[in-house]
C-alpha cells in the first residue's frame, strides 16, 4: 500500500493557488456546507477573496499542499475575531475530492492550531459545522478540539429546510 503524502501549509496568494479551486468552490460536492454555494463565483471572485485576505490584518488564508509534488489540494482560514481576547474562528476547505477521508483536514487542522498557538499566540480558536456534515466534525475531533454547544437551526440547508450547527472549539493555556 502506497504511504500517503505529508502535507504542509503556505500562505495562500495568486501566485501559488490550484486553478482548480474555480471549479472547487462550485462543486455541488465539495461546497455543500459552504455559505458560497449561494451565488456561484467567478474566476474574478475567487481572486478578490485570495487578494482580500492577504491584505487583512486579521486573515491569514494557507494553502494545503503535497510535501511531495507541491500540489495545491484545499484551504484552510485563521480569522482574528479579537485580538484583545485572542481568539479566532478556523474554517477549512479540502477542495480536491481525492483526498477526502484520507487524514489530511485532520492534519491541515492540527498544523493551523500549532501555529495560531505558537506564532498568533491566541488563547482559543473556534469553529462551526452545520449538522450533517459528520466529516468535518470528525477532522476537527481528531485534531484534538472538542464540541462546545449546539445551535438549533442555525443554517439554511436548502430552500425547505433549516438545520442546526456544531460548535467546535481549542483553549490553549
């Protein structure tokens, strides 16, 4: 059986993005539980919120990519809420369907957690999931986060129903 790649996390920029990540953020699949799936994005779209990100003093926006070959397979975002308070909300997107249910949102997750620690030195990071989205409450639950409460319908899942969301969190001494 073929070892898996390791990966590792660069700050996102036009210069360094999978073109792919068009096609990501309008997939059915893989935008299901995104507030994106709204309003489909253009390539422009796409490029405002990559650029828009690194101009924010409050976003650090990474890439994921394959130690082995450099290729860019999903995202994952640090939002600062508050920096008084040292907190901020974690959001993550593995785009590249092939490399879903293989560990790398577990470690893309533990690797933005080691470094909103230890280089934003932030005291707690927090994220949500809607209901149904088993997936991404098993990554963060294997990254060693922990459930915190449960919103009642929260979210709107589609045009006749609502849904509630998870919320996930770290506390750092």
């Amino acid at each position: 059986m073929k070892k898996l790649s390791s990966i590792y996390l660069k700050k996102l920029s036009l210069k360094n993005f999978n073109p792919n990540y068009y096609n990501w953020v309008n997939d059915k699949k893989v935008n299901k539980f995104l507030e994106i799936r709204f309003k489909k994005q253009s390539k422009n779209d796409v490029k405002k919120f990559i650029k828009y990100c690194s101009n924010s003093k409050n976003i650090v926006l990474f890439g994921i990519f394959l130690e082995d070959n450099n290729f860019h397979i999903g995202n994952i975002k640090i939002f600062i809420t508050s920096r008084i308070h040292k907190r901020a909300e974690v959001g993550l997107l593995l785009g590249e369907k092939k490399f879903w249910g293989r560990g790398y949102g577990t470690k893309a997750i533990k690797l933005t957690t080691n470094f909103a620690k230890k280089k934003l030195k932030l005291k707690k990071l927090y994220a949500g999931c809607y209901e149904e989205n088993i997936a991404s409450k098993k990554i963060f639950l294997k990254a060693g986060w922990k459930i915190e409460g449960f919103q009642k319908s929260f979210w709107k899942l589609n045009s006749k129903k609502r849904t509630g969301e998870i919320l996930l969190g770290k506390h750092f001494k």
